[in-house]
C-alpha cells in the first residue's frame, strides 16, 4: 500500500477503509450489540467477517484478528530499504535448530511436513525450509506524498521520528494536520472511536501505543507540559525551565513565534508569529503560547475520536478510570504476563499443568521478549495482550494434536485454532526442539488458511 500515491487511495485499500466503507451507514445501536454465534467459541461480537484470499471461517478468530490489524495499520511507519528482518527470538531459535539437527544426525528442523489442517480457523505452519524468525522484506518506499505514517490517522512522535530512547519513545499521537480537521477526515477518526468502543465491549484490545496526552482528557485529567515533553523531549531545554535561556541561546536556535507540530507542519503562535523573534523579555509569553499550541494539537481530533467512544461506550464512566487504566482497558497491558496466562490456561487431550512440554513452554516464554510473546499469543489466541477487563477473555487450551504429529512430534510444528484459542502442542523430547518449534511457528505463520482449501485467486483479483 506505501506505493501508492496518496493517502486517500491508501485508506481505500486497507483493512479500515474497507471496513469503513462498509459499515459507516450503521446505526450506532448496531455497533452496541453483542452476539455470540452457535459453535463462535463465546466470542461476542457485532458483525462478521471474511478475509478474502484466505481459506479461513470466521468463528471468533478472524473476528479478533481484524482489531489487531486495525493497530497494525495505524501504527505502520516502517519505511526503508529491503532487509531481512530478525524476529526477536531468531537468534536463540537457529542456535536451537542447529542443535537439534545436530542430534538427528544432519536432518535440518527445517525440514518438517506441514500438520493436517483441521477443524475452524486453523492457523496453519510455516512453509517447510524457512529460517525461523527471519522474514525477508520487499523494499518499501516512503509514500510519495511524504507522509510518516501508512495511514493518516496517526503521526510517530517526535521522539519515535528522532529515535529517542525513553518510556514514551514509541509512541503515536493523533495526526494534527490541517488535512485531518475537515468534516470528512473526523468523521474517520469518530469510527476509530467506535471501533475502540466495540472492541471493548467484546473484551477485546486495539493495541495502539498511545501516549498520556491522549489518555489523560479521556479520563478527565488536565495535560502538564511533561506529558509533552515524554513525547517531544526536544522542547524541554527551552520550555521546560523557570527562567528564560539567555539571548545567545535563544539566537543560537533561531527561535520564534511559531510551533512545529507533530506532522511538522509549522503554525504561529500570533498573526505575524514567524516575523517574531523570542527573546529574554517575550521568553514567558512564547513559552505560554508554544505549550498550549503543542498540547491541543489534536483537540479536535480527540474530541472525535471520543464522540465516536461515546456512541459505543458510556463515556460519563470514563473519568473513574486513571489514565493507566483506562489505557490497559482499551489497548491492554503491553507485555503479556505468564503468570496470568499460565492461570488462564485450560488443558485437553494429552496434557496436564505438570506435563513437561507445558512446563517447557511456560520456561520459554518467560525467557522471551515481550515482542515474542505478544507474536505467541497472536498466532494461538489472535491477539497480541491479555484481555485486562472484568471477566477475562477465552483462555488458552492446550492440547496434543491428532494424527501423525503424535507418532514423530519432533518433526512437526505447533499448530492453532484462534477461533477456540487452542493450542496443538506435539509432545516435543525436548525444551530446545519445543523453543525452535514455537518460534518458528509464532513468527513465520501469519496467515489464518487451513479451514478450507482455495483453488483461485479470490481476494487478489484487483491486485
């Protein structure tokens, strides 16, 4: 999609454009309702869906998934040159499938037959002979309008566009643009809202990574300037000070009355602001002005994303949540927790809580990135966090596989039912072979294709 030319034409063709196409005409009472479809695995839900090109059924799964790549979507800002990206846990994993071909006498672990494929919304295994963890990507041009995010709903930071370390480093914040102020372009950011809304009252996340600017007016607190300065730290050497910096200092940066806003559009602070220099005298004047300016950036679009929150959701509750919880409600903690997960979890066929492959797994898991164990509960469970609302969400089943895989499970992968949240777990001999394994499966399986066989290019027949 980058390759295409302009924003508008990008929106059509993602998963939230179509999606907005689709169902913008709807009545905001049909985005309250709440339906658990017969065999859907208790997921509640408010439409159902389809991924064309994907031999998949929508039982809970794909349901799921379109909330996650909703947040991927707006949140893409990888733009650069083609390269072989590491998943996290690739390294560990190679030296483990090194390991295990070693033992097996030269026969790569990569040389696996692909699991048979049953039951709904299977997410199946990675192509036989691919390097776990390592996924080669296609050259991916910054869009030609220069636009900094794939989307724009959402603009990097300043810190995340500098490459700022900090809590708040990686960060997105609301696209302040004047592009995004017409009534078309809010009315977009009103059905982000909404989709929020849904999300939560399915006991679903939309994992954004949004900083306390954003989460602190929905729960009813005052923005600071240190709310700015977590996500433009550049400003605090002048802003973030009592007294003025000295002349020198203030000539030194060229500084006038005028504001770069996230996008990096430049705005001024008073008719004629860029024809006025800050000095020591006017330096308390500026200052007033520039950290208003930056702080209410995206007043307006705030206010429409809330409005679209607010037909979905009882917003008048909103003010009894903190800012952080109100950021785990909608988006969920952003490391899943294996404690939790370990206490949510349910067993099948063939395995107990003391089983050696489940300790196994629990072990791996704790001694991997929260990238790898976001990429874990994505490919059994399609999400990436831990539902954080009263009740919980499905919890994690694992059980062994049917057929083959039980008579030479160390030449299979792990194989999911995201639908049911079920986990197909080989009785692996070892820790390594079941940390090769996962990885392999979690990182390179990223299609939901096994419920039913495609014989065309339905899906791709525009492309």
């Amino acid at each position: 999609m980058a390759r295409l030319p302009t924003a508008e034409a990008r929106l059509k063709r993602s998963l939230l454009g179509q999606l907005y196409a689709e169902v913008r005409g709807w009545p905001a009472s049909a985005f309250r309702r709440s339906y658990v479809g017969k065999g859907h695995g208790g997921q509640e839900r408010a439409f159902k869906v389809k991924f064309l090109g994907e031999g998949v059924n929508d039982y809970g799964g794909p349901y799921r998934a379109v909330f996650e790549q909703l947040a991927d979507e707006l949140q893409w800002d990888r733009f650069g040159d083609a390269a072989v990206t590491q998943a996290p846990a690739a390294a560990a994993t190679a030296q483990a499938e090194a390991e295990i071909a070693k033992a097996a006498g030269g026969a790569g672990a990569g040389a696996v037959a692909a699991p048979d494929s049953s039951g709904e919304d299977d997410r199946g295994s990675p192509a036989p002979g691919a390097t776990p963890g390592a996924t080669t990507t296609a050259a991916v041009p910054k869009p030609a309008d220069g636009a900094l995010a794939l989307l724009p709903v959402l603009v990097p930071s300043p810190a995340r566009q500098g490459g700022v370390d900090g809590e708040s480093a990686d960060r997105f914040v609301l696209n302040p643009s004047r592009d995004m102020a017409t009534p078309a372009a809010l009315d977009l950011f009103s059905f982000v809202g909404v989709m929020w809304g849904v999300a939560v009252r399915h006991r679903l996340t939309v994992p954004l990574a949004l900083p306390s600017v954003v989460w602190r007016p929905l729960s009813g607190e005052p923005v600071t300037p240190e709310d700015l300065f977590a996500i433009n730290p550049g400003l605090r050497a002048l802003l973030g000070t009592v007294r003025p910096p000295s002349a020198s200092a203030l000539a030194a940066v060229d500084a006038t009355f005028t504001a770069q806003l996230s996008d990096g559009s430049s705005v001024e602070l008073v008719p004629g602001g860029a024809g006025i220099r800050v000095t020591p005298a006017n330096w308390r004047a500026w200052r007033r002005l520039a950290i208003w300016r930056h702080l209410s950036e995206a007043e307006v679009m705030l206010r429409a994303l809330r409005e679209g929150v607010r037909a979905v959701l009882p917003a008048e509750l909103m003010p009894l949540f903190s800012p952080r919880e109100l950021a785990a409600l909608f988006c969920g903690e952003e490391d899943v927790n294996v404690d939790e997960l370990r206490r949510a979890t349910r067993f099948g066929d063939g395995y107990s809580a003391t089983s050696p492959q489940v300790l196994w797994l629990w072990e791996v898991l704790s001694e991997a990135t929260p990238q790898d164990r976001s990429a874990f509960l994505r490919f059994a469970c399609a999400r990436s966090r831990l539902q954080s609302t009263a009740g919980g969400g499905k919890a994690l089943q694992i059980e062994l596989p049917t057929g083959r895989a039980r008579d030479n499970p160390d030449a299979w992968l792990p194989s999911s039912q995201t639908c049911f949240s079920q986990l197909a777990l080989p009785a692996y001999s070892s820790k390594a072979v079941l940390r090769a394994k996962l990885w392999h499966a979690a990182w390179e399986a990223l299609t939901m294709d096994a419920d039913v066989r495609l014989h065309s290019a339905e899906g791709w027949a525009d492309l």
